[in-house]
C-alpha cells in the first residue's frame, strides 16, 4: 500500500519533481519497504530518530534534515547527512561547517524562509537570508553550500494562500539564483500541498503521510 502510494503520486508529478519521503515517526519496516521500491531520498525532523535510522538502514540513502535544528545535537549528523533543508542561523552553518571538515566532506544545506502566516512556523525572512548568504561568514566556510531554500505553507483549505505562499518563495529563490549558480533547488509542498508547490515551481516536495497513509 505504501509503494502504491508512492508510485501514485510518482506518476502524477513531472519528473523533475524530486521526492523526498518524510519518514518521522515510521518505523524501520515502512521505510525499508519504500526503499526496496526504489526509494532513495528520505527525511526526519528529529536528529535523534535521523541517527537511529542512518544506523539501521542501507547506506545508499539519501537522509534530509527537515526538522527544527538544536545547535547542541548537530554534530551527530555531520557525518553523513546529504542536505539540511532548515538552516535558520548562521550558528547552524558554522557547526555544519566544522564537522563536515572533520569528515573532510562538503555538506549542502537550504535556507528555510517564513512563509506561513501561523507564528509558530520556522523561518527566517528574505533580509535575514540575504545576510546569512552575504556574510564574510559564510563566504569563508568551504565545506558548507547553500543551494536553494525550503518553505513550509500555511495549514489552510484557502489554495489562493496556500498558492500566493508558494509564489513568494519562487520569487526569492530566482532573485538568488540570478546571482549565484549553485542554487538549484526550492523544497516546497507536502502531501496536502504538493499539487500546488509543483504549479507555483517547487522542485522538490517532501511527502509523508500521502506515502506512509495518515495511521502508524
Ligand atoms: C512532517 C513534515 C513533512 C511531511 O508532512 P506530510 O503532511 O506528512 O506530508 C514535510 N515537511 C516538514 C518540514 C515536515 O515536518
């Protein structure tokens, strides 16, 4: 059922689209059951569960850290990790930095913007990430790129806001990618939404309960 699903919504995207099959909260036996389908991007939200699973799994998966970042915690993903979607600080960049030196790897990451109306929804502003990408900070750090952004939309049956939400992120995204050539992807839409991120231009949709089905 959950391959299914994921070739359902395989066959109704573009092929462009890149999906990422969100897996918090899943356990091994789900994942390895997408995975066998062919499966190889996959993303968490807690770096704990995102550890455990690296672990437990085939080494050729792609793991996106899609959730809230912990400075503190970081450093266990290091290692490993293929893109961090949710950088906020440049205090995440510098700790992604210095450990993927240590593992003499260079470790991609997105900006996540604010794009929800809800105050509890992360992100940083436009401004807030057009510091971060001009900072001599960053521009010094070699073994962390910035190459693209992620935003997460309103919760609401309202498409037209969802729909206006998702064209301001596309906006931003080709005013930066004007100017720099390394940024190729917007992570935009999730399963009540990706049909919507896809018009407005995302390239990259992050699906979890639309493959995995709404129960444990
Ligand atoms: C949980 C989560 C998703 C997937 O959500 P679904 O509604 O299950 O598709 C995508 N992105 C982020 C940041 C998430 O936390």
């Amino acid at each position: 059922m959950n391959v299914g699903n994921l070739f359902k919504i395989k066959s109704n995207i573009p092929s462009y689209v890149k999906i990422i099959a969100v897996s918090k909260n899943k356990p091994i036996s789900k994942i390895k059951e997408i995975y066998d389908a062919g499966q190889r991007d996959f993303g968490e939200n807690y770096i704990n569960e995102l550890v455990e699973k690296h672990k437990s799994l085939p080494k050729d998966i792609r793991w996106h850290m899609i959730g809230k970042l912990q400075s503190n915690k970081i450093k266990y993903i290091g290692n490993f990790v293929y893109l961090v979607h949710s950088i906020e600080k440049i205090k995440h960049l510098k700790i992604l930095n210095k450990e993927a030196i240590k593992h003499n790897r260079v470790i991609q990451c997105l900006l996540q913007i604010k794009i929800a109306e809800e105050k509890k929804k992360s992100g940083i502003t436009y401004l807030e990430a057009i510091q971060i990408l001009k900072s001599d900070i960053y521009l010094n750090m070699k073994n962390v790129k910035i190459i693209g952004l992620m935003g997460i939309a309103t919760f609401s049956q309202n498409k037209n806001k969802i729909s206006d939400e998702f064209k301001y992120l596309y906006q931003i995204f080709n005013i930066f990618k004007e100017k720099n050539n390394e940024f190729n992807i917007i992570s935009m839409g999730m399963s009540n939404d990706y049909n919507i991120a896809i018009k407005c231009g995302s390239n990259m949709i992050r699906i979890g309960n639309a493959i995995f089905g709404f129960r444990n």
